[in-house]
C-alpha cells in the first residue's frame, strides 16, 4: 500500500513550448490577469470565470495547493520560445502566464482523476491547451501510476472537444442537464470520456509528439 500523502503530488513539467509550474499563492496576479483578460471566452463554459475577483483566484489557489485530491498547473509560455525547438530545461523560465491545466478529484487508492483546462484567448488556437495536457497525460499514467483519467466537455464546446479528440480520450456517455450557467434557462449536458491505461498506451506516441518529449517531468520531482 503507498504511503498516504497530506496533498496531491506537485510536479514541474517542460513540453517543447510550455512550463507547466504547480500553482502557488504569488501567482494570483497574474493568473487573474490572465482571467480578467479572457473572460468572454471562459465565461460560456466555466461559470466561476464570470465574476470571479483576484481574491477568489487566491482562495482556489490556496485551497487546491492544500488538497489531497488536486493537482494544479499554471501554465507558462517559455522564456526561450521561438527558438529552436527542443527542451533545455536548465536555463528554461517562465514568460507569459498561458493558462491553467488541472487534475482533479485524484484518488490515489482507485488511480483515477479528471482532466480540467483553460487557455488564455490570446494563445487559443496554437495547440498550447493540448501540448500541455500531453504532458500531464503522459506524468499521469507514467510516476503517478494512474488507471484511468477522465475528462467532459459540453456538446457546444468544439474547441473542448477537438483536445479531447487530439488527445485521443475515448467517449463514454452524456450526462443530461449536468450544469448551471448563471445567467442562462437552460443547463448544460456534458459529454463524458475517459481514457484507460490501455488506451494511454495506445495514445503515448502521439502525446509524446504533442508534447515534444517522452518524460516532461523533472527528475528530481518524480513520485
Ligand atoms: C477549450 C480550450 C481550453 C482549448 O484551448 P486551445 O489551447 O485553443 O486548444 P488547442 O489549440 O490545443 O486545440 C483547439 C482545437 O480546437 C479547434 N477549434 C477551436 N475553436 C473551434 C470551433 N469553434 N469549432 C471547431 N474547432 C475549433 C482548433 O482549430 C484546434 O484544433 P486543430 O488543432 O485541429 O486545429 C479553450 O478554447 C478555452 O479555454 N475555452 C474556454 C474554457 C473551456 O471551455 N474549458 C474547457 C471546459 S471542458
């Protein structure tokens, strides 16, 4: 039986393009910033980006970083981006704050978790969303030793849904009415997939290729 762990593993992890950095309390700033800038867009799927103030950014921050059951990324564009690609990890730091990329609901005893994202609207469209969850994918069932990661997308999210694809998640059913959006008469269904140890392995080289390596995370973190 492993050791029972006080929190969820927090892992530093570089893709071709992207740090993926655990979120800490001193990145509220900016990853509010990044929020407040890309509100229309997130507002339609994630309700808690409608309103939410720097603040709450910093509770959700807190809040994860205590818990046993999420594992939260933020998501940086690379100092060194546009130059050859490759990753060099020593001199690698982070620039712009892209995102936020998370693993919830982690159950370390039934090896199970689920995928959640966000993008910055200035970065949409560059394949940073997929290229980031790769990499968690590929930490997921490699250290962590994970079964089976699920994810849901609403059946109007095409953006949501071509990752999904991209990543090569499995469709497992709908789940009517799942969610409210303020605002809004009508809930929204989600659309549910999962993606086994089976199916990683059949999806590994091409979250590799996304990713732009095999093993993402830094050696010294590895669980
Ligand atoms: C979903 C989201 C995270 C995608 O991030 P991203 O970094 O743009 O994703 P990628 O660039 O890796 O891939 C997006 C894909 O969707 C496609 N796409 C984008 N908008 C689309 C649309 N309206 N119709 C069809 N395809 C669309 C892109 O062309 C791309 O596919 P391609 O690589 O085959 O060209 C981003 O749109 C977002 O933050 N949306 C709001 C929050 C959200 O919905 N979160 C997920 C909740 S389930």
């Amino acid at each position: 039986m492993p050791p029972i762990q006080k929190r969820a593993p927090r892992v530093r992890l570089v893709t071709h393009r992207l740090i993926l950095q655990p979120l800490m309390p001193r990145h509220a700033p900016q990853v509010h910033e990044a929020i407040a800038r890309s509100r229309p867009a997130l507002r339609r799927w994630l309700p808690f980006a409608a309103r939410q103030r720097e603040r709450e950014t910093l509770a959700f921050i807190r809040r994860t970083a205590r818990s046993r059951g999420h594992s939260v990324w933020g998501v940086w564009e690379r100092s060194d981006a546009g130059e050859a690609p490759g990753v060099r990890r020593g001199r690698v730091r982070p620039a712009l704050y892209c995102g936020t990329l998370g693993l919830h609901g982690v159950d370390r005893e039934q090896a199970v978790g689920t995928l959640g994202y966000w993008v910055r609207t200035s970065r949409a469209g560059r394949g940073y969303t997929t290229e980031a969850a790769a990499a968690v994918l590929l930490w997921a069932f490699g250290p962590l030793g994970l079964a089976r990661v699920s994810v849901e997308a609403a059946p109007g999210n095409a953006a949501s849904l071509r990752v999904i694809a991209k990543l090569g998640f499995v469709r497992e059913g709908l789940k009517r009415q799942a969610q409210r959006i303020p605002g809004r008469r009508a809930r929204l269904d989600w659309v549910e997939f999962g993606m086994t140890r089976q199916d990683w392995r059949c999806a590994r080289p091409a979250l590799v290729r996304r990713c732009g390596v095999a093993r993402p995370w830094e050696p010294a973190a590895r669980r």
